[in-house]
C-alpha cells in the first residue's frame, strides 16, 4: 500500500514540476530583443522594408531583418544592434 501511495505522490509532483516548467519557458520567452543585422538570409524572423514576411530576407546580414535574442546579447555580436538600419 505505501509504495502505490509512494508512485502516486511521485506522478502528482512530476506534474506539477513539468508544469512549472513551462511556465518558466514562457517567461524567458518574453524576455528576448529584436536584433537588426544579423540574420542570414531567409532566417529574419518577421517581414523588413524589402520582404514581405519571416524567412524572406534577401540576403546575410541585412540591414533591417532581425532575428529574436536573449536580452543583452545582440550587442555582443558583429554587426548586431536593436535599432532597424533602414
């Protein structure tokens, strides 16, 4: 009897583990810039002045196609900035 008592307090917790867990995902995901300057092509993540929608940018390191990153890290990368070049 105590080692099923045991396995059901052990899947009721788990649940609530993964379930806290997903919510700590949905905070980091708030958490991110816009970084201009960076993305290959065909890998912005929304429409710029010359593309009409995600995956559409022309071109490496495109001026005013921005990728999605942790806060603080686009200034860490070459040629990155929060600000649309266009």
């Amino acid at each position: 009897m105590n080692t099923q008592k045991a396995l059901i307090t052990a899947a009721i917790t788990g649940a609530f583990v993964l379930g806290s867990l997903s919510l700590s995902g949905t905070v980091a995901a708030e958490e991110k810039e816009k970084c201009y300057g960076v993305a290959k092509a065909g890998q912005n993540d929304c429409q710029t002045a010359n593309s009409s929608c995600a995956g559409t940018s022309t071109m490496d390191n495109q001026g005013d196609a921005f990728v999605l990153v942790p806060n603080g890290l686009c200034d860490k990368l070459v040629g990155g900035s929060t600000e649309s070049a266009s």
